[in-house]
C-alpha cells in the first residue's frame, strides 16, 4: 500500500462509494512498484479473502473511467497503475517484448511538452500514455546465456 495515498478519500473524491473490494483493489495496485494485469490483481486479493474475478475486471475498469488507475495497453495483457496525483507524478513505462514484464520509468527519463502537443492539437488531451517497448534485463541475460552454451547434440572434435 502507497504510504503516501489514502484510498478512501480517492474513492469518495471521485465520486464513489468506498467499498471494501475498491479500497483491496486500490490498495493491491498502489502497495506494487510495477503495474500489474488484472490476473495479478485478482490472485493477490484472493489469497486473503475470496473475490470473484469479473467483480475484479469491474472494478478496475470503474476505477480507470474515473481516473483512480491507468490502464497500459502494451504486452500479452493491458496493466494497471495508480494513475497520477499529488503523490505520483506521470511516468513512461518499458514493457519486454519478450516476456511482457512491464515496469514503471522514472519520471524524469523521458519529457513530453503537454502544452506543446496540447498547442499543436485543437481537441482537449486529457491524458498521455508513454511506453518503451524492448527487451528487459532477465531476457538480455537469458540470451546471452543461451548464446554462449554451444549448440545442443553437437559432438565435440575427433
């Protein structure tokens, strides 16, 4: 849980009820480092107390509608994160085209202009999604393990 953010008046500024199972949610996304899929969100709140996994995928999309979470589109599956407020600035997220880890950049990594975009485009932006495709460090790491161990069944010189 995010030490910093208190859930409840999240929910109740947004305009929701606080129900426990919103609050779980909440408090599931904001207590990680990286986003997580919606699988992710379901099993950890189900080890301490049983949730039906479509209250989980309605829940997160009612928290996204009203801007609570971001859902990231990139990867095998869309992640969620806190979306931002005082406590958390907007960041790019990486995700490995490999194995579809996602993690969230620091916010000073990479600077998108919104006033600028916002000047070169005559609709409203309301929100900016960065993401960084490549490979993660565990896969590098994988390859080039893989890499130097010699071709399999290949009989060594006479």
């Amino acid at each position: 849980m995010c030490e910093y953010c208190d859930y409840l008046a999240l929910l109740t500024d947004a305009g929701l009820d606080p129900t426990e199972n919103r609050q779980r949610v909440l408090e599931v996304i904001g207590g990680n480092n990286t986003p997580l899929t919606a699988a992710e969100v379901h099993a950890t709140l189900a080890r301490t107390k049983a949730i039906n996994r479509v209250t989980v995928y309605r829940i997160l999309e009612l928290l996204v509608q009203h801007r609570l979470l971001d859902k990231i589109n990139g990867g095998r599956a869309a992640h969620y994160g806190l979306a931002p407020n005082q406590n958390h600035a907007p960041h790019p997220h990486f995700c490995c085209s490999q194995c579809g880890t996602m993690v969230c950049l620091n916010p000073d990594s990479l600077s998108v202009d919104a006033a600028n975009l916002q000047r070169s485009y005559a609709g409203t932006i309301e929100r900016i999604e960065v993401l960084v495709e490549g490979v993660c460090k565990t896969c590098l790491k994988t390859r080039h393990h893989h890499a130097h161990q010699g071709a399999p069944g290949r009989a060594a010189g006479p």
